[in-house]
C-alpha cells in the first residue's frame, strides 16, 4: 500500500472548501436572523441620513415591513422590499411584523398549497399581517379587512420570518 504524502498544497486544497462552507454558514445564518419590523404611522418620511434635517427620500404608510439593519441613538438604518436603502426615526417604527407582496400578482388561497382554491388575487404591494406558517405557505390577513388566506413565501417579503 502506497502512502500518502500531504503536502501544503494537498492541506490548502482541504483546509480551503471548509473554511468556505464555513465562512457561507455564518452569512447564512446571519441572513436568517434579520430584524424586521414595520411603520406604525402614515405618512412616515424615509430620509437619506439619521437626522431630520436630512434629505426625504419618500413617504410610507402604516404597516409598511422595513427590514432594521442598523440603530444609531433614535434612528434605524433600514432596507424595504425593493432593496431600497434610508434612515427611519424609532419612533415611526413598531415590532410588529408584516409582509408585502412583491410580485406583479399572487393568489390568495384557502390552504397552504397550488392545490388550494384560489380565493383573491392580491396585486403588488399589498401589505399582509402574518397569522402562521406551514412550510413554504404564510397563512396571512389583509392588514385593513378581515380576509384570510394562505400565499407562499416566494410571492411576499419578508418571506423568511
């Protein structure tokens, strides 16, 4: 039987797929726990810094989910579903979750599945209370009525929480 001899280019070509499948397990994992949270007034202003004083970038509506990437004293650096960025004071914000449909169109269904019946059509930024998960599905409430459905996760955002 013949020995293997590891050289510093054997141990590299090792040591390096691990480091790798390592380094993308800590970015996803800190993907998973993204804080999230939504406007609690209308009319909130997004604003281009952390100051008041600083440029309007634009206005949201209750409800509106913003994920918070960053606090600095009474102001959050957050991110909305478009991939836009600002600066949002604390005090428009609430711990509540919501979630936004961000496709063209989705179907609201009467259980967590295509097999479903299709129950609404719900249109581009359409803004949900999430009730429960299963799976890949969030049983959601429209946030101004009292219509429930199931939507699937690929068709809102946030569709991770």
């Amino acid at each position: 039987m013949k020995k293997q001899n590891y050289t510093v280019k054997n141990i590299g070509a090792i040591i390096f797929p691990v480091l790798f499948l390592f380094c993308c397990q800590v970015h996803t994992t800190s993907a998973v726990a993204a804080d999230y949270g939504s406007v609690n007034k209308d009319g909130a202003i997004i604003r281009s810094g952390p100051d008041i004083k600083a440029e309007a970038l634009w206005e949201v509506f209750k409800g509106f989910p913003l994920e918070i990437v960053k606090k600095q004293k009474t102001w959050s650096k957050i991110v909305d579903f478009e991939g836009a960025t600002g600066w949002i004071s604390n005090q428009f914000l609430a711990r509540t979750k919501t979630l936004i449909v961000k496709a063209k169109n989705g179907n609201l269904r009467i259980g967590p599945g295509i097999n479903y019946e299709e129950i609404a059509l719900v249109k581009y930024g359409v803004v949900f209370e999430p009730l429960t998960r299963e799976g890949e599905w969030f049983k959601v409430q429209v946030e101004d009525g009292p219509t429930t459905g199931w939507i699937h996760k690929d068709l809102i955002w946030p569709g991770n929480h």
